[in-house]
C-alpha cells in the first residue's frame, strides 16, 4: 500500500481544496457528544492524510493522535500544525498493524473513505480488531467509506481535473477499473505540473480502494466486536441510503462483551 509519495503529497491540499473539513469535523464532533458513553476527549485518527479534519476537531477540545501510513502526507501535516501551533500528536502507523504501547482512546476516526485502502479481508480484520484493543470501554468507531451500490453504478472511467495556483498550473487525468468479483477500484491519477517558473513534470500513481455494501459492513463490525449504531449519508443526519449515496459515515460502539473475534474469508 503506497499513496501520496513525493510530489502527490505535496499537492494533496490544491486537489481537495473545495473539501468542507470545517463541516465533516463539526458532524463528527456531534456524533461524539451525542452517541459516546461518558466524556469523549481523547481521538485517534487513522490515515489522517494532510491533517485537516484532526486540526479542525482539535478546535473542539480534542486531543488526538493522527496516524498515517504516507510519510510525505505526515510532513505536510506537520508543517501546517506547526502553522498554527497546534498540538495534534502526527505519528507514523500502518492502520493493518497498529501498535501504541497501551494507550487507550475515548473514540477513533477514519474518514474520507480511507478504510477502502484495505483491501482484503484479512486485513480489514486486522484493522478493526486494532482499532477494537487502543479503545476505552464502550469506546466509538467514526468512519466513511464508499458505497458499493453508487460506485458500481455511477462511477466515471475517466476524469480530467485543473487547478491554477499562483506558482503553477495543475492538471489531474483520473482513470478509474474496477474488480467487481474483488469489490475494488484501481485508479490511476497521471498529473501534470506545470511551474511558472517554466519548469515541468510529470508523475503518476495508482491507489487501489475497496467499496462496501451496507450490510457487509454491519457483519464485519460484528464479527470484530463494534455494535454499529447509526448510518448517515456522507455528513448529514439524513439516514435514507440509496443507490445514489456515495460516502456513509458509520457510528459503532465498542462491545464488551467481545472477547473474541473471527469471520470467514
């Protein structure tokens, strides 16, 4: 799993400049305070990406801890905390094998579809049964993921993107495959950088992203010891899913009395 190397990283904030972080942070704030048992003050994000919704949900009290996989994306993320002297604590983590020490979170997050990065099952497993063990009793599981429903129906094969800055213009061609029989989507970014300064370059970078049924996800959750309490569509508290929902947020409940865990494959 390699995303956002070098370069792609660096221009991860220009592609998702139109992104309402503010919003989503504030929707998952009122999730927090409204499904937690007891006070939720401690998070832990997986693959925080550039940091935005960690710094946005530090505004609300929070003190959290940022993982991702991308060293690059954690540099960015890194250099805009220290922007705005901000003290969300960015770690490296590999969301598959998480590992840290024994500390305990109020709540975890995983937004903007990021969970997709795990593809098979084994290790989405593993995803959740470490998200499971760093969670406090009782403790929620926040995340996004794309639906399968909407993906398979409405996906665009091929998406051509530009975006002007003052030091360059940017132009993003997004080729999109998709494995059904696998539930994945390969797609294939090829962007072009073109400087004011007349210099030029060029890089390219397949991500692979798993989609999910709604259904599917239930069992999963089950199977690895969370009790799903709400679906929302995207950022909304509307709860009416259909065909042509894109993203579902998903609030889970750590159960305790899972000890153990085990799903076939």
């Amino acid at each position: 799993m390699s995303s956002y190397v070098g370069q792609h990283a660096e221009f991860y904030d220009i592609f998702y400049v139109d992104k309402p972080y503010e919003k989503e942070a504030a929707f998952v704030h009122e999730c927090l305070q409204k499904y937690s048992t007891g006070t939720s003050v401690r998070l832990l994000e997986l693959a925080c990406g550039t940091g935005s919704h960690a710094l946005a949900l530090e505004k609300f009290g929070y003190k959290i801890v940022a993982t991702d996989y991308s060293e690059d994306l954690l540099s960015v993320a890194r250099r805009k905390s220290d922007e705005v002297t901000s003290s969300v604590d960015f770690r490296w983590q590999d969301m598959c094998s998480m590992e840290l020490t024994d500390e305990s979170f109020d709540a975890a997050i995983c937004l903007f579809d990021s969970i997709g990065y795990v593809e098979t099952n084994e290790a989405l497993m593993q995803v959740l049964q470490g998200v499971h063990r760093h969670l406090r009793p009782e403790g929620l599981f926040v995340f996004e993921f794309w639906h399968a429903a909407a993906m398979l129906r409405n996906y665009d094969p091929l998406r051509v993107r530009c975006w002007s800055t003052p030091q360059r213009e940017l132009v993003r061609i997004s080729e999109t495959k998709i494995d059904c029989a696998r539930q994945l989507a390969r797609v294939t970014y090829t962007i072009y950088n073109l400087s004011h300064d007349g210099t030029y370059s060029r890089l390219e970078e397949t991500q692979t992203n798993r989609y999910f049924l709604v259904r599917e996800m239930e069992g999963w959750l089950s199977h690895c010891g969370f009790i799903p309490l709400k679906w929302f569509a995207g950022y909304t508290s509307e709860e009416n899913i259909t065909v042509d929902t894109w993203h579902i947020l998903v609030v889970a409940r750590k159960d305790e009395s899972r000890t153990t865990f085990g799903m076939e494959r």
